[in-house]
C-alpha cells in the first residue's frame, strides 16, 4: 500500500517510523510520503490560511497549496475514478471512523490524507479533489481536535494493522473487539494468583469448549456495560440462539 500524507506538521508523522508500523515499511508492505504542505506555497511568508468569507472565527486554509499539492501527487488523473486513490480528510464533521471502514481502507492501493489545521479546508479543495479522487471526510469522533494529525496517526496505525503480513499471528484480527460487532472478553495471563486475585478457573481448565462458551457470556456482558448502542445495533446473525439461552 502507497500512503501520502499532506500536512503543515510533517514533524507530527515520527512514530511512522516506529514499532510495526516502522517495521511494515521496512519490509516493503507499506510506502510512506510524508509531505510539507507549504512546499506549494509562493509568498515569502509561506502562507497557507486566510479569513473566512462570510466572517465568523479563526481562519481557513486557502486552496491553492492543496490543489498543486494533489496535481504533483497525482499528475495523471486516473481513467476510472473506481481505481483511483481515495483521499481522507479528517473532519469532526465528517463519517465516523470504525473498523469496518480500516477494513475498506486496507484494501486500497493508495491512500492520501490531507491533514487539515486551523477551522478547516476550503470546500472547493474537496469538489475538486473528487473529480479524481474518491475523497472521503471521516470524524475520529465528536469532540474536536486541533488539527487532523493526530486523527491520521490513528486511521493509519487501525488499517496498517489489518493488511496481510503486519501481524504474525492473524487470528487476533478476529479475536478482537470490533471484530464480530462485539467487544472482547477480559484477558489474563500468569501469574495465576497476583495480589491474592485469581485468574479464572474455566481459563486455567484446558477445555476449549468452556472456555470459548465463557468468553462469549463475558464478550456479551461486557459490550452490554460499556457499550449498549453496540448491541441494539447489532446485527441478528451476530447474537445466536445459544446467547439467549446463556
Ligand atoms: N480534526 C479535528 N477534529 C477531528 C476529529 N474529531 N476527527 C477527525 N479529524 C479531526
């Protein structure tokens, strides 16, 4: 996977280097170009924001930069929009992010994230980016952040994660929450009695059978304490007719 990220922060973009994000780049399975927005900017003052029209706070990044920064990333507009890249503009004011769409994300060949700062990026950067882009507006959550740095950081490291080859062991990938629309059960390890706490029996009992059973009952628990929206918006097939009678 090719990754572009544009952004007056370039420093922000480090921990790419880092861990088994830093590791997938070395091995090849991930290409990153991390790019200085104002590298497109003319004036001696390198300026890439400006008032916003119609009045109202703070200022709004201006669209040249943007649109000379996607015609050398993308000088060639694709044939068929279906394959061209899809760019992310993190926006509280966009989709809300999720592991169902790191999963569409990870299987793209290209991504370009166009890091936002200030109260945000002209309109007009967007309308014109979709004529060759399948651009995307996409919201960590509702609270808001200074800038979408941070919010790439996060989308990278979920859709890194899921593409073939970054984890070893790929059933994690399924065990974990958000995997099944569920979130997961607690997990142990040794000692089997820390602090006078011990680590439950069905775990310590070798029969998978129980053990699976168990996970699903905590798995189930949980996700009803800590997150009810999950379960009321779960889909039929993910509750089966074993979980009612448990
Ligand atoms: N930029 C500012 N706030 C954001 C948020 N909540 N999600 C994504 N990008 C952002």
């Amino acid at each position: 996977m090719r990754v572009d990220v544009l952004t007056i922060f370039p420093d922000y973009f480090a921990p790419l280097s880092l861990s088994l994000i830093g590791k997938a780049r070395t091995t090849g399975l991930l290409d990153v170009g991390v790019h200085d927005l104002r590298e497109w900017t003319h004036d001696v003052h390198r300026t890439v924001d400006d008032t916003p029209y119609g009045g109202g706070p703070g200022m709004v990044m201006r669209p040249e930069p943007w649109g000379a920064a996607f015609d050398t990333l993308l000088p060639v507009p694709p044939e068929d929009l279906d394959v061209a890249p899809v760019l992310i503009v993190p926006t509280p004011a966009g989709e809300r992010f999720s592991q169902a769409l790191a999963a569409d994300l990870a299987a793209e060949q290209r991504l370009i994230f166009a890091c936002g700062r200030y109260e945000g990026i002209d309109q007009r950067v967007l309308e014109d980016a979709a004529t060759r882009m399948r651009v995307r507006e996409v919201s960590l959550g509702d609270y808001v952040l200074f800038g979408g740095e941070v919010a790439v950081l996060v989308m990278l490291e979920a859709v890194v994660r899921l593409l073939p080859g970054v984890i070893g062991n790929a059933d994690s990938l399924t065990e974990e929450s958000h995997a099944n629309g569920l979130l997961e059960a607690p997990l142990y390890t040794k000692p089997a009695v820390w602090r006078g706490r011990e680590v439950p029996e069905v775990l310590r009992s070798g029969d998978h059978g129980k053990i699976a059973k168990w996970r699903r009952a905590q798995s189930l628990l949980r996700t009803a304490a800590q997150r009810p929206d999950m379960l009321a918006s779960a889909a039929p097939e993910t509750l089966d007719k074993h979980d009612v009678a448990t």
